[in-house]
C-alpha cells in the first residue's frame, strides 16, 4: 500500500527520482536535500538551452542532464537509446528470470 506520493518533477523539483519505498526522493549526483532543491556539486549549475521533460522527452525511463545545454538524457540502469526508450536485454547482476522465479537458474519461487 503506498502511503506516500512523489513526483520527480515536483516533489524532487527535478534533481532527483522517487523512491518506491516511501515516496522520498533520491536524489541525483550534485543535488542534495529532501526535495533536492540544493545544489552541493562543484561549478555553477548549468542552464539548459533546450526545455527536457524526463518523463516526456525521456520515456520516465531517464533525467535530463543539462550540462551540454542540449537537455540531453542520461538513462537509468537497464534502458538505453536517445530518449531511453529501449530497454537493455542484460543488465550486469539483474535477473533474466520470469516473474515469480529467482536465482541463478531459475528454479526458486517467490512468495
């Protein structure tokens, strides 16, 4: 049961993604706070010359990263392509297991 709602562009003012545990947010490298409103990373933050939408321009599946002022996407773990559109058939230490099984072959179930 969620008891919690998070928005990565609101809650997290875009700096950080929701977790699925609490709604908190997690924040990105360089940011800091509960709401990672606080930048703590060396430098001046850079301004995007180009408006990104993570969830919109980056499938959900990614954050803008403005650093190159193109509001280019950096794609979480397990996704990849310009718009982290494709997800990754391997991910190193993910499971290629169907749901409800686990393990190295397979063979546990998941209660």
């Amino acid at each position: 049961e969620c008891l919690a709602t998070c928005s990565m562009l609101e809650t997290c003012h875009g700096h950080g993604r929701c977790s699925g545990d609490d709604g908190s947010c997690l924040c990105f490298p360089g940011w800091s706070g509960a709401d990672c409103s606080h930048w703590v990373g060396s430098g001046e933050v850079q301004v995007c010359d180009k408006q990104c939408d993570a969830v919109v321009d980056c499938s959900g599946n990614g954050r803008c990263d403005n650093g190159d002022g193109e509001g280019m996407c950096v794609c979480f773990e397990g996704y990849e392509g310009d718009h982290c559109e494709d997800m990754v058939s391997e991910v190193a230490g993910a499971s290629s297991c169907d749901c409800g099984a686990s393990g190295s072959e397979c063979l546990a179930t998941c209660s």
